[in-house]
C-alpha cells in the first residue's frame, strides 16, 4: 500500500493565514534546506533532548528564537506565566505534568530550565489585575497556585508597587521549581544526580537573560546579555 503523496500546491484555505504561508516558504527554503540531514536523523532516530524549558505562552519568549536552539535540542512546554503546577495525581488531565513525565521519564533530560519573563500578562493576573475574561476564568484558576505567593509580594512593604510584577515573575520562578521536587521521578533524578533544574528571566525590553542563584535565591545578569548600546 503506498502512502498518499501530498501535492505539491495544495488548494490552501482562504482564511489560511498568508503570514503562516510565506514563513513557512522562507523556513523550506532556508533553513529546512540548510538543516535537511539533521531533520532526516532527528526522524529515523528520534529526539533526545538535554533540556527542557518550562516557559511562558507569551509571544515574545520563544526559547527557540532566545536560546538560538535548532531542532531536537529544547523540549519546549509553554502555559500561561509558565508555571509547573503542584503534583496531583487525581486522574485528571494535567497537559503540562504529561510533558513534564515524558521529558524526565521517556527522554531523560538533564536539564529543566523555568523561564520567566517581563511584562508577563500572567503574573499580572496573578496580582489581580484585571476581571476574570470569561464566567469560567479558566487563567484565574490556573494562576491561583501562585495565591499565597503573590499575596506576600502584595502585602510586603519594601516591594515598591511598580516592582511587584517582577517581584511575582521572579517568585513564580521559584515556586514552579518547588512543585517541581514533589514530582516522584522528578525528586528522585534530582537526587541521584541525573537532572538539574534552574531558573530563569527574560527582560523583554532589553533582552537580558537573568539567571537564578538557587542557593542565594538572587537572580544575576548572564554575562554577554548586557542590554546593547542604543
Ligand atoms: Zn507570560
């Protein structure tokens, strides 16, 4: 039985978006050409990711475009204000602990990397800003495991009330880092000293990495991201 060959000039949807279309072209012709074998091994031989980046929806902070990763290098989770949530085995759907059981699990990374970000329209709902968008309030649920966390950067005094967003960003980085250890096989790779877990934030505005010293609980400047020169 042979495959369906796919045409050459599909008839597109009118509504396909034209911006998707031409991107996509620019990717063929680029830097899928350029990269063509390493697609080819990455598809006979499967992926096998060092790391995994937790990072946020937002459209500013891919960490493919940040990081200047290729294919089969990030294992890439991305949700609301990048938030791991806390271990709950209940039968549920949990999207992002799937992905996190098989990033840990099935490709053995070594790396988890929780990326926050600046101007982060998560954090800022965490915070209160703003009323539930619909009856459901589906982002305030899923916020809400940052609850007591943003109350303390709410009610403490030396935060300055413009600061509280990064503040949050930066706390929500550490909480996600948290939930990370209740994870069984997350815990148990940590201890044995088979995956390491850090964080990190993206300043949108001046594109600097900051990396956290989890010891110091500090969040430094990487060296080379210093904002550029206007
Ligand atoms: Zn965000």
């Amino acid at each position: 039985m042979t495959e369906p060959k796919a045409s050459l000039r599909p008839p597109l949807p009118a509504s396909f978006p034209g911006r998707l279309t031409t991107g996509y072209e620019a990717f063929r012709d680029g830097r899928y050409k350029f990269e063509h074998s390493r697609y080819k091994r990455l598809a006979a031989e499967g992926q096998k990711p060092q790391i995994m980046i937790i990072g946020c929806s937002d459209s500013r902070v891919s960490p493919e475009v940040i990081f200047d990763a290729g294919p089969g290098e990030i294992f890439v989770v991305r949700n609301v204000a990048n938030i791991v949530p806390p271990y709950t085995p209940d039968g549920e759907t949990h999207g992002t602990s799937a992905a996190l059981e098989f990033a840990v699990v099935a490709l053995a990374v070594r790396h988890i990397v929780i990326m926050g970000h600046g101007r982060c329209g998560g954090i800022a709902a965490a915070l209160g800003a703003g009323d539930p968008l619909t009856p459901t309030d589906f982002i305030g649920k899923w916020v809400s495991v940052l609850d007591d966390t943003a109350e303390r950067v709410r009610c403490d005094h030396a935060i300055a009330p413009s600061l509280r967003y990064t503040a949050l960003e930066h706390e929500a980085i550490k909480v996600s880092l948290g939930n990370l250890l209740d994870y069984p096989f997350v815990k148990a790779r940590v201890a044995s000293g088979d995956l390491a877990l850090h964080g990190a934030w993206f300043d949108v505005s001046e594109g600097a990495l900051h990396v956290l010293d989890r010891d110091s609980g500090d969040f430094a400047v990487l060296a080379g991201t210093l904002p550029l020169e206007p």
